[in-house]
C-alpha cells in the first residue's frame, strides 16, 4: 500500500498478491482501499490480514476472494499482521484494542483494551498478536506486553 503506520496516503490504496512458491508467478491480486502493512496469517486455506481502514479481512488462499471484513475499533486502523489458529483470530487496533474473532464467520467474540487505563497514548499499538502455547501475545503503546490464556468462553 501507500499509507504507512502513522498516516494514511491522500489517494490511498493497499493490495495483497499470492505468488506460486515453486515459480514466483503471480496467483490473484486483492485490492483494498488503504494498506495492509503487517503480514498475512494463513492456516486450512484462510488468510488473514489487517487493513488500515479498520478491518480485518479474511480471504480464500485459492483465489482471494474475500470470505468476511469487519471493523474491530470503528475505524481505528489495524496496522500489525493478525494471529490465525483453527478457530480463531488475534488482531490489534491502533488504538489499544485486542479483537478475538471467529475465523470462519468474523463475528467478534471478544475485545480486551490493553493500552494502560488512563492513558490512552497517541493510536500507536500496531504490534502483531501472536499465539505461543496455548497464550496470546500481544504488545500496546502504553500497556506494555501481555499474555493471556484462553479458556473454552472466549480469548
């Protein structure tokens, strides 16, 4: 894309391409309206990405077509790359909201404020979740690093 972390472009534009590993030949294109600046999580022919317009999208790896998007801040950019597992996605907004969502629907599950109560910072939680054994890791502007550990509710 054409936006970067802190600011989004003027005419801005953002695409993710799937290249055949073996040749490097171009597979599908997939256009959104602002960049996805962090990396695609792909796991049982779903990818992931975060776009900086606020949404998570989820996309077929065969032929990008886009399966879900939906905001998970209003429309807080999602900066960083998403946590895929089996069921679940991990995605961060930039202003300090962790979104639990299902993987084959999008429906938000659950959403975890994890900048500092009281002090919101300047929207610039733009690290990528990741799931370590059996935790989600997630780093904020303000709040520092957190793991938590999911039970069969939620998170």
């Amino acid at each position: 894309g054409n936006s970067d972390v802190v600011h989004s472009a003027a005419n801005a534009r953002g695409i993710v391409v799937a290249l055949d590993k073996k040749t490097g030949k171009r597979l599908w294109t997939r256009d959104f309206s602002d960049a996805v600046l962090g990396g695609v999580a792909v796991h049982n022919g779903i990818g992931v990405c975060g776009v900086r317009t606020g949404e998570v999208a989820a996309l077929s790896e065969k032929d990008g077509s886009v399966l879900w998007r939906v905001h998970i801040s209003g429309d807080a950019p999602v900066v960083g790359g998403c946590a895929l597992t089996a069921d679940r996605v991990y995605a961060l907004s930039n202003d300090g909201f962790l979104a639990v969502l299902d993987a084959r629907t999008g429906k938000i599950l659950e959403k975890l404020y994890v900048d500092a109560q009281g002090d919101p910072g300047k929207g610039l939680s733009v690290g990528d979740p990741q799931v370590v054994a059996g935790e989600v890791i997630v780093g904020s502007e303000t709040g520092g690093v957190r793991a938590f550990v999911g039970n069969s509710k939620g998170l």
